[in-house]
C-alpha cells in the first residue's frame, strides 16, 4: 500500500496556530444548555458551563465565503490531507477548574500526532489535535485531545 | 446523589431517553455556530451525501453521556476525566438511550470510573465513552 502519509506531511506535527481568546458569557452557556436539554439549574440559569461547553466558545466563526460547500469551517492552519471526507472522531479531556461566567479564556492548540490505518473500506488517515485552555491567569482549565479520521 | 461509601462496582447511572427532533439539531448547531449541511439539510444529507436522513451532531452524543455522569454524581465530587467516541451515526428521529455504570472504585484516591454509551433502539452502540470522577472528602 502507498504511503498517504509523506514525511513532508509528517514533519507539520507540532504545528500550532495562533492562540484564540474569548469571553465566557451567562447567555451563551444558557443557550448552550438549553440546546443539549440540560436538566441541572446552574447549567440552566448560566452560573457555570457543562463540561464540553467549550466546544461552542471556540467553535470557528468564519466568513460564509470561506465555508466549504458542505458547509464546514475548514480547520486552515492544518495541513492539507491527501483524504478529505471527514468522520466523526474521539475526545478526551481532562478537566482542571469549572468554566464560569464572566472568564476570558484562550485555546492553544497543537496537531500532535497522524497516523494512517486500512479500514474496511479503504485506508483512513488518523490525526490528533490537543487544546489547552487557560484562564486569563494562565491556569489550566482544561487539557482536551481529539482525534479526526478522514477517509 | 452517589457517595463514594455508598457505590458499587455494576451500580447503574440513570438513563436519559432522547426523541430527536430538527428543532434540537438546530439549536445545538447554532449554540455552536455550525453551518455543516448534513445536520439540518434534508436533501443534501439524503441525496448528495447519501445518508438516510438528517445526521445528528456526534458531540451532542457526548454531551448526553457526560449529563449521566453529572446527574449521577450531584455536588458529591467533581468530573476529572471525560472520553467518548462517535463509532456510529444516529440520525433525527431516532430514539436514543444514555446510560452507564460504575467500572472501578479507588477508595484511596476517592475516585471512580464509570462506562457509558449511548444506544439506539435496535440495541446498537453508538457512541462509546467513560469518565472518570472525585468524591470530594
């Protein structure tokens, strides 16, 4: 089997682009809660954030010209993948101190790994994306490390 | 609410039942600001990318496990550790279970590991995970 993983494509692991701050707002862990059917009040009235809250805090805002036509925020700090459709993938977090309302936090995330594996139904890339999240202090929030697979 | 005196290895968390309905799909799209067609656009989920209907969002998934978690544990503790991962798609309409039990108590270090997944009505899993939570002394 070819190798879809060059060591030109291997050598951007490590990559990282530039850390992204934002605030942390009562509305928005609302809505948040109320869209993933939380049934706890402090989720619910906004005084602290579900755990994968800062899926929705970081989500890419960009421009609808540079959505793909499937309509994907494309992740355009990564390198470009000889596979392209993407399927859904793992996460693991761990988790340092309760998001708050109020909090301006910072994401910095690092392509850690990609490896390549033969799925049933064709080869498949595997890459691994970790986020740290900060406080304004520098304290670790949480530690999140999702693994994409694209076929 | 569990305490760490109280559990069992095999104690069960309660289980949450999810009808998936479009209204649910938006909201959670838009609390994320995710445009991806194959969760909110009929035909093109069903004629372009070829599933059989509107997909629902993977981490919506991983959200409704970690709420077992969060529900089961009340103010007794703290979530350490959180993983799932999404195997399989579910798609709007589907009726969805999520559910787990406790795999491993440290009575020592006050934590336990609990295993999750959601299922749908046909039994199949859809979304593997576990977690990892501190009782608080």
């Amino acid at each position: 089997m070819p190798e879809l993983i060059t060591e030109e494509l291997r050598s951007q692991i490590g990559l990282s682009p530039e850390p992204r701050t934002e605030l942390v707002t009562r509305r928005d862990i609302r809505k948040y809660a109320v869209a993933t059917g939380q049934r706890l009040r402090k989720y619910l009235d906004g005084d602290e954030a579900p755990p994968l809250f800062h899926l929705a805090l970081f989500w890419d805002v960009v421009e609808q010209d540079k959505l793909s036509p499937d309509g994907v925020a494309l992740d355009n700090w990564l390198p470009e993948f000889p596979l392209k459709r993407a399927m859904a993938g793992k996460l693991q977090l761990e988790y340092h101190q309760p998001i708050l309302p109020g909090q301006t936090l910072t994401a910095r995330r690092t392509l850690c790994d990609m490896y390549e594996k033969q799925g049933s139904s064709g080869p498949l890339i595997f890459y691994e994306v970790s986020t740290d999240v900060s406080d304004a202090t520098g304290a670790a929030v949480l530690t999140e490390r999702a693994t994409r697979i694209l076929r | 609410m569990a305490r760490i005196d109280d559990i069992a290895i095999g104690d069960r968390l309660p289980e949450f039942r999810y009808e998936t309905d479009t209204v649910g799909q938006f909201l959670y799209n838009a609390a994320l600001w995710n445009a991806h067609r194959i969760h909110f656009d009929y035909p093109y989920a069903t004629g372009e990318e070829n599933y059989p209907g509107l997909v629902v969002a993977g981490p919506l998934m991983g959200d409704w496990l970690s709420q077992c978690v969060l529900e089961w544990l009340g103010d007794e503790g703290r979530l350490l550790r959180f993983e799932y991962a999404n195997r399989r798609a579910a798609f709007v309409g589907d009726v969805l279970l999520s559910r787990g039990e406790v795999s491993e108590i440290n009575l020592t270090s006050r934590t336990a590991t609990v295993t999750l997944e959601i299922v749908n009505e046909s039994g199949d899993q859809l979304t593997p995970g576990s977690a990892v939570v501190q009782f608080s002394a």
